[in-house]
C-alpha cells in the first residue's frame, strides 16, 4: 500500500470512529443539550473526515477532483453547528428540563431579564384613554386613507 491508500484508510477510520461517538453519544447522554452537544461535534468532525478521505481517493485512483465533496464539508460544516444552536435555544426557551446533575445555569439570568424586560415594555404600550391600540391604529389608517380625520359619533 502506497502512502496515499494509508492516508485514505485513516481518514475513514477516523471518520468512522467519530460517527460511532456522536451515536453512543446520543445514546448515553442524559438531556437533549448534552446529546446535541456530542451530535454536533463528532458528526461534523466525522463528515469532514470521511468526505476528506472520499475526496482524495477519487482524486488518487480515478484522477477526478470531486468538488462537490469539498462543497459537502464546507456546506455540513456551516450548518449544523447553527441548527444544534437553534434547536438547543428552541428546548431551552420551551423549557425542557436540564439533566438532574447540571450544576449550574448561565442562561437562567440572561433569559429572566429578557423576560422582565418584556413585560416592562408591554406595560408602557397598553391602551390608555379608553381605547385600545387597534381602535387608534383603524383610526389612524382610515386618515392615512382618505386624507381627511374620520367623522365619530358623539
């Protein structure tokens, strides 16, 4: 075997052992973020791996440049990271419980003053005067319409 058939066996050893931790990972791990966490990695790693060897096989023993295995790596590598995020963001925000043993939570404070910060800006905009904002915004929109105030009963 050449140098590069021992650097393609690699490669795909390596990918493979990286796919097999992301499954044991969510196999094992207690909550949805720790398995997120393991799934996310190693299955990034293991694409990158595996379609690294993919490539430089074909370009060794067929003499073709697959550059849709290079677009594969770089496409994986961008978008799975962002969807582990969001959907950890998603579990947290539904609050999906964090496992028993989880010490301590960062996002804990974070999210309770976006919390109160809402509240605090939907108590400054409720209707005042008796009306309510939908009731102003017709009015508003009907002047916007026609040019001219709307006539009210009185």
């Amino acid at each position: 075997m050449s140098a590069t058939e021992w650097l393609i066996a690699v490669l795909a050893v390596i990918g493979g052992l990286f796919s097999i931790v992301a499954a044991i990972g969510l196999i094992r791990l207690p909550d949805v973020y720790s398995r997120l966490h393991a799934t996310g990695k190693s299955s990034v790693t293991a694409v990158v791996f595996l379609m690294g060897a993919s490539f430089i096989y074909f370009a060794y023993s067929h003499g073709w440049a697959v550059w849709k295995l290079l677009l594969v790596i770089i496409f994986v590598a961008l978008t799975t990271p962002v969807a582990a995020l969001m959907i950890a963001r998603s579990a947290y925000r539904t609050r999906v419980p964090l496992d028993k043993r989880t010490h301590h939570d960062d996002l804990e404070s974070y999210y309770d003053s976006l919390a109160r910060e809402a509240q605090r800006k939907q108590a400054a905009h409720s209707p005042q005067q008796g009306k309510s904002r939908a009731d102003k915004r017709g009015t508003a929109d009907a002047e916007n319409r026609s040019g001219r105030t709307p006539q009210t009963n009185r």
